[in-house]
C-alpha cells in the first residue's frame, strides 16, 4: 500500500513537471505578473530651454526651444528680433539693428 501510493505520488510529480515544461516552453508571450523586488526611479534630464545660436550670430537663423515649442527669430523691419535662453528657463528677446537690412530671421 505504501509503495503503491509512492508510486501515484512520483508519476503526479512527473506528470506536473511536464505540465510546467511545456507551459514555459510553448509560451510565446513573454511573462507576465512577475514580482518586482526593487524599483529604481531614474531621473531623465530635459533641459528647459534649447537655444541653437548660443553665440548670438546675427547672421545665422537662429531658434530657442522651450520644452515642446519652438520660438523662431524674425525680422521687424531691418531689426532683427533674437530670442535667447534666460535663467530660470525662461526666453529673451533681444532687438538688433542690421546695417545691411534683415530677411528671414537673419541680418544681410
């Protein structure tokens, strides 16, 4: 009787280790609702204002980005209107007179 129930309790066992064998093997998905030990917070580093012409070359098209919109240079007439990186990630605009006129967010 105790053999008997040995054996029943080794070919359950078996039966079950296939069972898992073939669950992971045949599983195309990958897993899922594993449990996480450890979560690590990274911080990702967007600056808050982008200005392409740091250097303030006024006869180079020049454009600041703060965070998902761009603000262009632009002519007023023959001044050229320069926007620039302030601290605290706020813009500046800075009016420059061309001697040779202004097109397109550029002096001549």
């Amino acid at each position: 009787m105790i053999k008997e129930n040995k054996n029943q309790l080794i070919i359950i066992s078996l039966v079950a280790i296939m069972a898992i064998v073939l669950l992971a093997v045949g599983n195309k998905t990958p897993l899922q609702g594993a449990v996480v030990d450890q979560i690590r917070h990274v911080e990702t580093f967007e600056p808050q204002c982008v200005d392409d012409d740091p250097d303030e070359i006024y006869n180079q098209f020049g454009m600041v980005q703060l965070r998902s919109t761009q603000y262009l240079d632009y002519c007023r007439g023959s001044t050229l209107i320069q926007r620039y990186c302030r601290t605290g990630g706020k813009i500046g605009i800075a009016d420059y007179p061309c001697p040779n006129g202004c097109r397109e967010g550029v002096c001549l």
